[in-house]
C-alpha cells in the first residue's frame, strides 16, 4: 500500500475536511454553534498533535472524531473571545435618591 504524502497543509485540511464538519455538527448539538472547521483544525494542530510526528491520516481522523468537545470549545473560547475585566471604570453606578 503507498503512503499517502500532502504537498502542504492545505491539502491535508482538505483532505480531513468531512471529519471536520462532522465534528462541527457533533459540536452544533452540544450548543457550541460557532465554532468552525477552521477553529477545530487549529485546535488539533496546535494542541492535541503539537508534539506529534508521522501521524496517519486514519489517526488524524480518529482524533477529530473522538475529541472531547469541551476540550475544543475551551481552546475557541480562550483563544478566540475576549476576556473582559470588570472595573469600575467600565460603569457607572445608579444614582441613589437622597
């Protein structure tokens, strides 16, 4: 059997891409709508195969499938939304009658 060899990462994102958008769905009823494809492959890239060498495309599709869900939207949500401090600069408070 030959290996399969992706010239660039944008050929093997294409090629994971059905596993991607099935995760979305996964992750659609779980409540988390806006997260993408996108999102998921930066999650896998940076976090789940960071160290990761040599991986089988049947591996990489293995661990989009069975990746906790919370796990990616924590990722998305700490990388993505803004975390927001309150100080009492960012309102103001009711004024009390007398």
């Amino acid at each position: 059997m030959e290996d399969i060899v992706f010239k660039n990462q944008e050929e093997l994102y294409r090629r994971v891409l059905p596993a991607l958008r099935s995760k979305r769905k996964l992750l659609r009823k779980d409540g988390f709508k806006t997260i993408k494809e996108i999102d998921i492959w930066n999650y896998m890239r940076y976090v789940k195969w960071a160290d990761s060498y040599g991986l089988e495309l049947c591996d990489m599709v293995d661990d989009i499938l069975n990746t906790n869900n919370n796990d990616v939207a924590n990722y998305f949500f700490d990388k993505y939304m803004p975390k927001k401090t309150i100080i009492e600069d960012d309102f103001e408070l009711p004024k009390l009658k007398d």
